[in-house]
C-alpha cells in the first residue's frame, strides 16, 4: 500500500498517510487539488488534485473490467445452458 506524506502550509511535512486518508482529508476541504504530496519512495512532490485524479482514473477502469468479465462469464453460462 502506497504511503503518501503532505506538505502543510506552515512548511512542515505530515504524514504518512494511506490513499484513503487523503481521499478523506480532500472531502473534508483539509487539502486542495493544489496541496503537495509525496508518494513514499517517489521522486518528486506532486499535486494532490494529480494523484486523486490517476487513482480514480485506475479504480475506474478496474471496476470496469471487472464487470466486463463478469458479464462474461455470465454469458457464458447463458450459451452453455442453450447447447
């Protein structure tokens, strides 16, 4: 699991923090699109709008293919029941 540290506007840095925390903390207005993070391990501070966005984006296209397959499958059961 991805551990994510956030650079506070006093200078400090907080954190480690899980990708669910920062879900929370962007709902409950604590950080911005604009607020930095770094990803533990990472290279650079980037945006947190740019990180919530890219994990969106991934559990989408998760969730998507997921129901793809299970729509799959369930096709498959239909046509060997028909044979």
């Amino acid at each position: 699991m991805e551990q994510y540290y956030i650079a506070t506007e006093e200078g400090q840095t907080e954190g480690p923090y899980s990708f669910a925390s920062l879900e929370t903390f962007y709902a409950e207005g604590k950080i911005t699109q604009k607020s930095l993070v770094f990803i533990a391990g990472g290279q650079e501070w980037v945006q947190v709008g740019t990180v919530l966005e890219q994990k969106w984006k991934e559990k989408s296209e998760k969730n998507s293919l997921q129901i793809n397959f299970f729509s799959y499958i369930i096709y498959l059961e239909k046509e060997s029941r028909s044979l």
